[in-house]
C-alpha cells in the first residue's frame, strides 16, 4: 500500500470519526496488524479509549480482528482493512444509485446503514416504529450511540420488511457472518490447517496433497466470500393469519397440491439476522454503467439503452466485478461457463417505454435499371430472333416476355412481389401483437449486432439459439476502460503529441529514440522532452542494452517501452495523491471560515439569513459554497477514475 492511499485513507477517517480513530487507522496501516498493548504503546493513549474507538471502527468494518494462542495466553491482533475505509468515499454514488432503483424508501435504509455499519434487522425495525419522528438504535450496548431520523414515507413495518427484503435478494444488502470480522490471511491459514488434517488420512503424495489443498481452498474461499446464495436466503415464512388457523387434523395430499402450496407461499425478511451494505455488488452496477456510457458515445441514446436493459438481466448473476479465488480464464476457456443470454429472454423483460421504431436505418436499395427494348426491321429477308418469343413459367403459369433484358430489369421487381405475397399469405393467420413482438425482437436483434461488431465488442455472439446467445467479456473491457482513461489522462498533461508518441510506442513495441521520431514524423528535438515527461509520470520506461560486453553510454542502445501495468499503478498512485491534496484543500477553506460557518449552521441564522448575516458574510459564504462544490466535484471525478483503473 502506497504512502498516499495511506494518507487518504487518514483524512477520510478524521473526517468522519475523529482524530482518535485516525491516529489508530494511521498506526495499523503504518506497522501492519497489532495487539492492543502495541497500540497503546504507539498511540501512547489510555487502553480503555483505544478499545472503544476499535470498538467503533470494527463495527463499520474498518478494522478486522484474529485471536491467536501464544504460549498458552490469546491474544486478538487488530488489522485495517484499508479497501473499506476508501468505500466510505462513496457513500453519496451509493445512496443516490439506491434511490434510483428502490426509491426513497430503499435510499434512507442504505444510508443509516452506512452510518451504523451493520444493524440486526429486528433492532432495524424496533428504531424506526411506525410513527415519523426520531428514534433511537442500540450500538454496543448503548442507546444513544446513533439515532435514525426517520423523516421518511415509511409509515409501516410491512413496508420497511418489503424494502429491504428486496435489497437482500439482489444483494445490495448480505448478511454479515463471522469470517466478515475476521482477518483474510488468518482465515485461510485455520481453513488450510483443516483442509490438509483431512487430506492427510487419504495417504496422497506431497505433491498431490498440496494441489488438491490448493484446489479445495479456493472453492471454501469462494463459498466464503459468495455466502447464501439460494433464493430465500435471509428470509422467512410469513405467518398465516389468525383468520385462517391451521387444520391440526391429517390431511391426504398430492405432489401437485405440494407445488401448488409452495408457488402460494409468501415470504418476509428474517428479523433475526444482521445486514451490511454489500460494496461489491455496487461496483458491478457502476461499471455497468459505465460501460453503457461508452456504448452511447458509439452507437447512441438507443442502442445504449438496449445494452442496459442486457447488462441489467446480466446484473444478478455477478457478485463482485473480479473474482479473488477462482480463476479468470476458465470462463474464457471454457464457453460453458459464460453467463449468457437470449435476445427472446431480453425481449420478455424489456421496457416498453424504449422506442425501437426508426431506430436503425435500412441500407439504400440500389436504383433500378431500366429496360431497353430491342427494334428489329420487318425485312422480307430477314428473321426475327428466337428470344423474342421466349416464355418462362412462373409458380407454373406461363408468362411471355419480350426480350432477355426485360427479363433482367424486372426481376427484381418480381422477386419482391413475390415475397410480399408468400409474407401476406404467411401472416394472415397471425394477429398484430405477435406480428409487433417479432419485429420487436429482430429490432432487439439488429442493435446486439451492432454492439457485437463494434471494434469495442461490448457483447460476443455465443450461439442462435432464441435469436441469437450473447455474453460480456468483462475482463477485455475492463482493460479497455483503464487503457482509455490513461490516454485521457496522457492527453489532458502532454497534449495531442505526447498521446501519439504513447500509441506508436505501444503498437511498436521497444523502439529508439531515433524511430519514434521517424514514424511520428516529427524531430528528435521536439519529442526528446515529452518523452522525458512520459517517463517521469511512469507511463513510459527506458531500458539500456549494450552493445558490447563492456557497458558504455556511447555504445548502448536506450530502448523505449510502455509496461501498462506499471502505467495503471502510477496513475493509482498520482490519484490518490490528488484526492488527498483536494481534501485538504477543503479542510484548509473550511478552517479559514470556521466562525462564519458556525454562524451560518445555527437554525435561527438559516430560517432567516437576511437578517443575521451582513453583505460581506454573505459574499464571503458564496465564495465558500462554491469551492466547496468545485473542490467535492473533483473529488467524485478523481473517484471514478480510480473505479475505472483498480475495481473494474
């Protein structure tokens, strides 16, 4: 982890929880996983004040924890789990992705969420009641840790249960196990530990005993971190009503009356469990929305719209944007395990509200050519040709024609008579709305094509089955994504030039200075100084190769080359330095107004700023609002590009 995430990482936490708690992330993430006692001989603060602010950073999974024997006595060591301190980041993209989908009610349920850090469903509910006023929530034993402001349309428990049962069925919210609070390495270290005490009775080799632990290990890693995955999963039974009480005498029934009984089933949110916000499962629904961002700027407002509606069926059954324990080529080596979907199972769940009509434009027919009829003399002497008394039959009746290139112009008129009466004959017996479903579905059809034939390919055609099969290759296209936003980036510091030079090098491979410049067609001069700046970035590499065996700078080639991946981790690296710089910066404005603003945050100013503050303290709260604005908009922008580059 770089000295920067670091900070960032810092800042993020003072700003939310304290000073106290960023001096404790700050230690964790400086030395690694400590016990308490080296943390008050770091932090040199009083115990009882370090357990509680661990107490409060475990509970929104900042910090995870692992109890170790050691010479008899169990010692728990604390880590920092960095990756959730940066999600803290995006809680406002989460909560208005939240609304967008679940509206108000799903977007006040993710959001006090994200304030407690995990809540126990029941102790959920029991906060918010049924009436609209503040309530309380218990947090570590104490009542009045958090409190819910309830301002909310939720005027009902069924409601809440039926948001939130939604929420959970689509995984945007999981239910929190045990492995959640613990730390990964010590995890798979106690399963590996597990794995090769069984192993070890089968009587394997060494060799095969640590491929099949290997083995076994990344499928519990992988049902570890997928969790319930079954379709009631967190649910429960509604109880039937009291009108309606339950026979307690036998009843014969069928297998049919058992199906039957089932579909009537209606189920509800356990109350007994305790939920999280799932920070995976959104980062599958920003890079599905970026991508359609993409597909737009290529194809238009149309097409886009269709590939949503796709990735949107795609949606749920992808958990995370890249998977940790299993392999990434299976799925390409394999097309059997590709996630696939048909252009008829599209079209049965597709918004109606999408015109297809006129959406794509028909190819030019090409201009008829006009037929041109022969003369020939009435001579005496001379005899007509044969052709000229040519028949052909047509469906077996007879048609004269006049000459071979009448026969050639107007065959494609014939041709398309033809076809409009067999279609004429062939859709009499169907109604309108199915005749409006097909034409639907080709529509459908016809804008995969376009996105399959892109030189992007945003989809792959995997076979014809209900139209057509079709899949997302998410791993070129996320390579795609971070290669385009580092040409952005190149573009924006180093210009038109320095983003020609960045291509040449990567389509070319390691060149000299000398044919850089003579494929850009440009002087050595001119680019002698923004390839220099290329490489200061980290987006261009110098390699030496000498020419003899003793190494001379005079007799050594200087190779240029572009690793990507270095690249990618410089850029990381330069973002996270700038979205520290650009909260600071904040803070500093903020300091700099303190007085101001907490005059301006006092209820009695607010309902009535004309008469409390003066024409400067107004001026100078514009100037305030609008850096603060600026400064916030840069840092969301800084913080999609660092989705695009490490999480997609």
């Amino acid at each position: 982890m770089s000295q920067n995430a670091t900070e960032l990482c810092v800042l993020l936490v003072k700003d939310i929880y304290g000073e106290v708690s960023s001096r404790v992330v700050s230690v964790l993430l400086e030395l690694g996983r400590l016990p308490v006692s080296q943390l008050v001989r770091q932090l040199k603060l009083p115990e009882k004040i370090i357990k509680q602010t661990l107490a409060v950073l475990i509970q929104q999974h900042l910090v995870v924890h692992f109890a170790h024997l050691e010479t008899g006595q169990e010692v728990v060591y604390y880590e920092c789990e960095w990756t959730q301190v940066y999600e803290l980041l995006r809680a406002g993209r989460i909560i208005r992705a939240v609304e967008e989908r679940f509206g108000n009610n799903g977007a006040l349920i993710v959001s006090n969420l994200l304030q407690l850090g995990h809540a126990r469903v029941s102790d959920f509910i029991a906060a918010y009641g049924t009436s609209t006023k503040k309530s309380k929530i218990t947090v570590n034993g104490k009542s009045d840790a958090l409190t819910i402001e309830d301002e909310s349309p939720i005027t009902s428990i069924e409601t809440l249960k039926s948001v939130m049962a939604d929420m959970l069925k689509e995984r945007f919210l999981v239910q929190v196990q045990e492995h959640h609070m613990h730390i990964r390495t010590d995890t798979q270290n106690t399963l590996r530990a597990q794995l090769i005490s069984q192993l070890r009775k089968s009587q394997l080799s060494e060799n095969k005993l640590g491929k099949e632990v290997d083995r076994q290990m990344k499928i519990k890693m992988q049902e570890l971190a997928d969790g319930d995955i079954s379709e009631h999963a967190g649910m429960k039974r509604k109880v039937a009503p009291a009108s309606k009480p339950r026979s307690k005498k036998r009843q014969k029934v069928s297998i049919y009356d058992l199906i039957e009984q089932e579909e009537e089933e209606e189920w509800e949110i356990n109350e007994n469990i305790v939920l999280r916000v799932n920070h995976e499962k959104f980062l599958v629904l920003f890079r599905n929305a970026e991508l359609v961002s993409l597909a737009e700027g290529r194809h238009g407002k149309v097409s886009s719209q269709v590939y949503a509606e796709f990735l949107k069926r795609l949606e749920g059954k992808y958990f995370r944007c890249r998977e940790l324990y299993s392999a990434d080529d299976d799925e390409e080596e394999d097309p059997k395990k590709r996630i696939k979907l048909s252009v008829l199972e599209l079209s049965k769940t597709f918004s109606k509200d999408i015109d297809l009509e006129n959406s794509i434009v028909a190819a030019p027919r090409p201009p008829k050519k006009k037929a041109r009829k022969r003369s020939y003399s009435d001579d005496e002497g001379e005899d007509k040709p044969r052709t000229n008394g040519y028949k052909k039959k047509v469906n077996g009746k007879g048609k004269c024609r006049q000459s071979d290139s009448e026969d050639d112009g107007d065959d494609d008129d014939d041709l398309s008579d033809l076809e409009e009466l067999n279609d004429d004959d062939d859709e009499e017996g169907i109604d309108a709305e199915n005749r409006k479903k097909k034409h639907r579905m080709e529509l459908l059809k016809q804008h995969m094509q376009l996105l399959a034939e892109d030189s992007w390919k945003f989809v792959r055609l995997e076979s014809n089955r209900g139209l057509g099969e079709w899949s997302v290759n998410y791993k070129e296209l996320g390579k795609l994504m971070r290669h385009i936003e580092l040409e952005k980036v190149v573009e924006e510091t180093f210009g038109e030039m320095g983003l020609r030079l960045l291509r040449i090098i990567k389509d070319k491979g390691k060149l000299e200075e000398k044919q850089v410049a003579s494929i850009a067609l440009l002087k050595q001069k001119e680019i002698r100084s923004i390839l220099t700046g290329l490489q200061e970035n980290g987006y261009l590499h110098l390699q030496e190769v000498p020419k003899t065996s003793i190494p001379q700078v005079s007799r050594t080639y200087f190779l240029w080359f572009h690793d990507s991946d270095r690249a990618i981790q410089s850029l990381i690296t330069d973002t996270h330095k700038a979205m520290s710089r650009a909260i600071q910066r904040t803070n500093v404005e903020r300091t700099k107004r303190s007085s101001l603003l907490e005059k301006w945050e006092r209820t009695d100013v607010q309902a009535n700023v004309e008469e409390y503050l003066t024409t400067s303290e107004k001026r100078e709260l514009e100037i305030w609002l609008s850096r603060e604005e600026k400064l916030l908009c840069q840092l969301m922008r800084l913080d999609k590009t660092m989705m695009i580059l490490r999480d997609f």
